[in-house]
C-alpha cells in the first residue's frame, strides 16, 4: 500500500473515530467521503473495512471506562460488583431488539434505505428532534441521575430506539440518547449507556462481516485494516472525551444544528449531482 493510500485509510479512521460517538451520523459523513476518496481497494473489502474498524472505537471505550465496566473487585463482597453485573444484564436486555429484528432485516434494511435521500432525511429530523427534545427539557431535573438508575424497562425501550439507527444517516449514538432522554435521563447518563451499549452491538456487527468477507487478505487490506482500527482508537479516546466534558455544561442542540446543515448539504449536493 502506497503512501497517498495509506492517508486516505487514516482519514477514514479520523471520521470515524469522530462521528461513532457523536451523534452526527458516522453513515452521512462516510458518504460524502466516499464521493471525494475513493480508497484503491475492492468494494467488498471497503464494505467490510467501515464496519470492522469500529473495533478500534470499542478499545477506545474499554479502555476509557474499564473501571465503570469490569465487574470484579477485591474490595467487594465475593469480589463482585453488583452494579456492574446488574448493568452487563441491562445492556443485555437493549441488546434483545436488534438481535430479534435488526440481524433478519439488516441487508433489506440497508438495500431499501442505504441512498443520499434517506441519509439526508434522517439527518434533518433527528436533528431537529435533538432540538425538539432540549427545549422540551430545558429547567427539569432529570429523573435518571445515574447508570444504576436504568430500568430494565428502559433498556428494553433504548434497545428498541437503536433499531432506527438501521436506517442510514440516523445514528446509533443518535438514536440511543434520544431514546434515553426522552426517558428521562440526563445528557450524561444517556451518552455513557449508550457508549456501553456499542461494545456488543459494534463487535457482534464487525464479527458478522468479518465472517461474511472471510478471513483471507492480500497485505495491503491487512495494513489498511489495522491502520484503520488504531486511528479510530486515538481519535474515539479524544472524541469521547471531548463529548463527556462538552455536555457536563451545555445541551446537544449544537449537533442537531449540526445535522440540519450536513443533512441539507447532502441533499444539495447528490441533487446537483444527478
């Protein structure tokens, strides 16, 4: 793999690495890319390669919250942590919808869905539903102050919101902490719940795809793979951060305003283009 290739598959890790964790929609800003970067590999490869490098975004939420995460301890009784355990069951429990219909339905999902309308759409109305949602928050206290707070109930409902991240452009992340507030949960809780939710959800959809590609690659997929995962990793670690420190002070409507504006120039843009 040449030089110019090998920036272009870091780039690919940079916006990735950004737009996995904040709620902007890492589908629309991918197409985009690809329309300006096109990375000298196959097709089937660079479609297995966008998903299989979330991995690196996963280590980067391990990493980050590994104490919040591993459920043993020496200091607790029967070096188990309740709480720990009680939210694995949780995450288990949100994990049931797209397990039940989401895995069934992904490929006609994505054959029905995956165009620049759909992508542009999906961008404007969850983005004003971001708004939506803050003005409608705005001055109440939240009723889910903390992670132990989740009911299995609402994990159940938070589950059922990430299938609409099935349809391109919506946002996993998007999707889950709308779903989460309009629960009642603060802007923290919902962003970490739904960080934790991605460790299952992005290794059980890198593990299907890696399986359907098979496991045979030339040289340059392997060094355009690991290089893809280890520059989402550095920039998940920072994007996550920035993400948690950004909304311990303010509210999300500037990545709905966010939204609204990619989703009209995706519109624009692939409307021109015809």
């Amino acid at each position: 793999m040449d030089f110019i290739e090998l920036l272009k598959v870091i780039f690919l890790g940079i916006v990735e690495g950004i737009t996995e964790w904040l709620p902007i929609s890492s589908t629309g800003h991918l197409l985009l890319v690809d329309e300006f970067l096109n990375v000298n590999l196959s097709e089937k490869f660079m479609s297995m390669f966008n998903v299989v490098i979330q991995l690196g975004a996963i280590l980067a939420v391990v990493v980050l919250f590994f104490k919040k995460l591993w459920p043993f301890s020496k200091q607790e009784k029967n070096y188990i942590k309740k709480d720990t355990f009680s939210l694995w069951f949780k995450i288990v429990v949100a994990c049931i919808p797209g397990i039940v219909i989401g895995i069934p339905f992904e490929e006609k999902i994505e054959e029905l869905f995956f165009n620049p309308q759909t992508i542009a759409a999906t961008l404007i109305i969850y983005g004003i539903l971001f708004i939506v949602i803050e003005n409608r928050n705005a001055g109440r206290k939240p009723k889910i102050a903390k992670l132990s707070d989740i009911t299995y109930q609402m994990a159940l409902f938070i589950g059922i919101f990430q299938l609409l991240a099935m349809i391109p452009g919506t946002s996993r992340s998007g999707a889950t902490i709308i779903g989460a507030m309009l629960f009642g949960a603060s802007r923290y809780v919902a962003a970490e719940f739904t960080f934790f939710l991605a460790i299952p959800v992005m290794f059980g959809a890198s593990f299907i795809k890696l399986l359907k590609f098979g496991f045979t690659f030339t040289s340059a997929e392997i060094v355009a793979l690991i290089t893809g995962m280890f520059t989402a990793f550095i920039v998940s670690i920072i994007a996550i951060k920035f993400l948690m420190g950004y909304i311990k002070k303010n509210n999300f409507k500037v990545f709905g305003w966010y939204r609204i504006v990619l989703g009209a120039i995706v519109a624009g843009y692939f409307l021109l283009a015809r």
